[in-house]
C-alpha cells in the first residue's frame, strides 16, 4: 500500500520525494511536505474537509504529533485504512492543501 501510495503521490504535478529525517519519506510539493510515508505501519496526511472526520473514524488514526494535528494532519494506520481509491483521494486531498494554487489548477486541467 505505502509504495501505491508513494507513487501516486509523486505523479501530481510538480511532486518529489524526500526524506527529510532518516527513514522517513515524505512527498512535497513546492518544499512543503503533503504527505509522510515513513512509517512501516501508517502514512500521514492533511485534510480538510469531510475526510478528515471520514480518517478520524478509521480504527487507530489520530491527530498527527507535534501539533500538527491542530491543522488538520491526521495519521493513519494502514491495516485498518478503507481501500486504496479512498486513501488516494486523501493523498491528492492534501496535495491540494498544501500546494501553490496554479499547481492545483494543473491538476484540474485549467492551466
């Protein structure tokens, strides 16, 4: 799942892999940081709409640490995550939070 997500993550417009602290991969967009992959066992993301209250239902998910979950980021256990269509749409979810507004028109064919 990690490496379905990871490579739909980086086919949005503009995004690159990093990995900022040893082990722990993240996509960004524009050096901002729109998902983090590094954990074995979840990913984390930031949402904004109905689907941070749909995450927050998923068994094991929470507010992401160091304050982070008070602007929406959420992690999410991957064994109890919904399957991949929805977690993708929470990918591209927090692509568009975080990415510059003619990135986000790119990804909707308006550019």
């Amino acid at each position: 799942m990690r490496e379905r997500l990871l490579e739909f993550a980086l086919s949005l417009p503009e995004a690159w892999e990093d990995e900022p602290w040893e082990g722990d991969t993240v996509a960004k967009v524009a050096k901002k940081i729109f998902v983090f992959l590094g954990s074995p066992d979840g990913f984390t993301v930031k949402l904004t709409s109905q689907a941070h209250g749909h995450a927050m239902t998923v068994e094991g998910a929470e507010p992401a640490g160091y304050g982070l979950g008070k602007s929406g980021w959420v992690s999410v256990p991957y064994s109890k995550a919904p399957g991949f269509e929805v977690l993708r749409d929470w990918v591209e979810e927090s692509y568009r939070n975080v990415a510059p507004k003619r990135l986000v028109k790119l990804l909707d064919g308006q550019a």
